[in-house]
C-alpha cells in the first residue's frame, strides 16, 4: 500500500483508507474481482479503447489489446509511425495522425467515448497532460507510461494507473539482472519500492524435502507456488521439486530478505 508518500506491506489487521494506492499481487481473476469492489466508479467492461502514441511499445498495447476483440484508436503525429502501426495492426486499428494538442479532439474523434485512455508515449509530461484531459472528460479508467521515475508519484497522485515505459524499464532491468542469479531471481514493483525474490526448486537441489525456514523479517509476504497454485507457508509442508519460494516487502529490505532466501 502506498498511503501519503510512504509504502508499506500491510498486515493481516491493516484497513485501507480512502486515497490508499494499494497493489495487487495473484491469479488475475481474483485480482479483477477485488479490484471491483474496491473502485466502483471504473467501467463494468472495457470496449472502446484510445491510445495517445504510436510508437514501438503502443503498437504492442494495441496488439494485446486487438485479441480482446476491443475497439481502438490510436493518436499519432508522426506519419512514419502512423504507417508502421498500420501495418503491423493490419488496418484493424484506427489510427489518426495529429498532433494531438488541441483538445477539440476528444469531441470530434469522439475520444470522450471511450473506456479507457492509455498514454504511451516517451515524454511523461505529454502523457500526464492527456491524463489529465481525459479526466476532464470523465473518463475512468486512465493508463499512463511511465519513462522517468521523477514523475512516479505525480502520476499515482494523479489516480492513473501508472506502468513503466521503455527508459524506466531498462533502469529497473539493470537493478533486477544485478541481483539475479541461475538460482534466485529479483523483481522490482511498485515504482521501485518493493522488491520481489523468487527460488526455484530444481530437481537433486539439497532443499527437496526439507521445511522452509522462519522468516525472522517483519512486513514481508511469503507465499509458495506449486502446481501453478499459490499457498502460505503453514498450508505445505517439505518442499518439493518445482516449487517455487516467493517473498515480497519493501525495498529498504532487501539486502535482508536477499540473505534470507539464497541461505534457506
């Protein structure tokens, strides 16, 4: 939960507050109906769909996007995109090449219309500027790429579900590769304020059959995966070849729960 500037892992007893920013980690139709009740106001269903951007990583949104059998339009001024989208997308988007600094465009492309807003392009400020826009318009559901972390909190401040963008992601896939190993692998979430560690267990490794040590860690998640199914750890029992160990908690902690999990 991030709660006035500060991130937290929540306890069993932890209430949420209006304004909390609270992520969401497990099998994504529990995450959908959670998430449900905790914001009434977003759409019952997503169909109409608009993404500001065209490059590289909006044509790959747009493609996801194409097999849910959504309607989607894509905002583009440079013309070299627009055509390279086209082709990729095979003419099943509807992609309008402007410069998409006049607001006159939510009324007469009828993007006012639509479900949801997604801000793909590499400058944060051009995407928190079409934020803000389509809130103005009263659009929910409101998707910006995140490039640079400076603009993290801005954007969660904002209400927009924020997801990292190409510079962003290679900064954190630098920290993650760092930390990794054939063994153990890092994870960074929530704007970089959690970590996530994960261990597999491979076949003849010395852990098979042997209970997972207590974590002497407070404010961290545990959970085991096995047989694509997720338990705490007083649910199982020894470990067994293929399960995987996975702990979470905040990024202050991470030297802590590094040693925790390489020395089970």
């Amino acid at each position: 939960i991030e709660r006035e500037k500060s991130f937290f892992v929540p306890g069993k007893d932890t209430s949420i507050h209006k304004d909390d920013l609270v992520y969401l980690f497990g099998h994504i139709d529990t995450i959908e109906e959670i998430a449900s009740k905790l914001d009434e106001k977003m759409p019952s269903s997503i169909k109409k769909v608009v993404i500001f951007g065209a490059n590289t990583l909006a044509q790959k949104i747009a493609k996801v996007l194409l097999d849910k059998k959504l309607e989607i339009k894509m905002i583009e001024k440079d013309i070299g995109h627009c055509r390279r989208a086209s082709e990729l997308l095979q003419g099943k988007v509807r992609i309008i090449n402007s410069s998409y600094e006049d607001q006159r465009l939510f009324e007469e492309e009828g993007l006012k219309n639509a479900d949801m807003i997604i801000a793909a392009e590499h400058d944060d400020e051009k995407n928190i500027v079409k934020c803000i826009e389509a809130k103005e318009y009263g659009i929910k559901k409101v998707v910006a790429v995140n490039n640079d972390k400076a603009y993290y909190n801005l954007m969660h401040k904002m209400g927009v579900v924020v997801v990292r963008g190409s510079k962003a992601g290679a900064h954190y896939a630098i920290l993650e590769k760092i930390s990794s190993s054939s063994i153990v692998t890092e994870r960074h979430f929530c704007g970089g304020n959690g970590v996530l560690f994960m261990r597999k267990i491979y076949p003849h490794s010395e852990l098979i059959g042997k209970p997972v040590k207590n974590v002497r860690l407070a404010n961290v998640i545990v959970l085991l995966l096995r047989e694509e199914k997720l338990y705490g750890l007083d649910q199982v029992g020894p470990l067994e070849q293929g399960d995987i160990l996975v702990i979470f908690g905040e990024i202050e902690k991470e030297e802590e729960i590094q040693q925790w999990i390489y020395t089970l």
